[in-house]
C-alpha cells in the first residue's frame, strides 16, 4: 500500500480462519510514531470486512468497513 502521503506501507498477515490477521505496522506519519493494526475478513460467500486502527500519541483512529459482492446486470 502506498498511502497519500507517499509512505509505502507493508502490512504483512497469516490467514487464520475466514480472515487476515496483520502484524501491527509501525511506520511515521509527519515525522510523528504511528501503530496500524488492520484485519480483513471474509465472513460469507460474497462479502468483506475490514477494520483498521491507527494509534499515535494523539490517540486511536478507527476506520471499519463492509461490503457485499454486487453481480453486475
């Protein structure tokens, strides 16, 4: 991943189950520490989640997400 800052991100996980577990990432953000821990599951045929929590000395940011494969018409 290459975030929109230009920060190259390499979140590397293990399956385990119906979902990715990600080694937490530390990486700078502003010259500033940050920890993301992300996971990405499959939950049912067709259909994802995923949730990212980023730690700084500010505090927590969470971002959780899901979606469902849309077939085309």
């Amino acid at each position: 991943e290459i975030s929109s800052t230009g920060e190259y991100h390499d979140h590397r996980g293990r399956w385990k189950g119906d979902q990715i577990e990600f080694e937490p990432l530390e990486y700078l953000i502003s010259g500033k520490k940050a920890t993301e821990y992300l996971r990405i599951a499959f939950p049912a045929n067709g259909k994802l989640t995923l949730s990212s929590t980023t730690e700084t000395a500010e505090g927590k940011s969470v971002l959780e997400c899901t979606g469902n494969r849309v077939e085309p018409k």
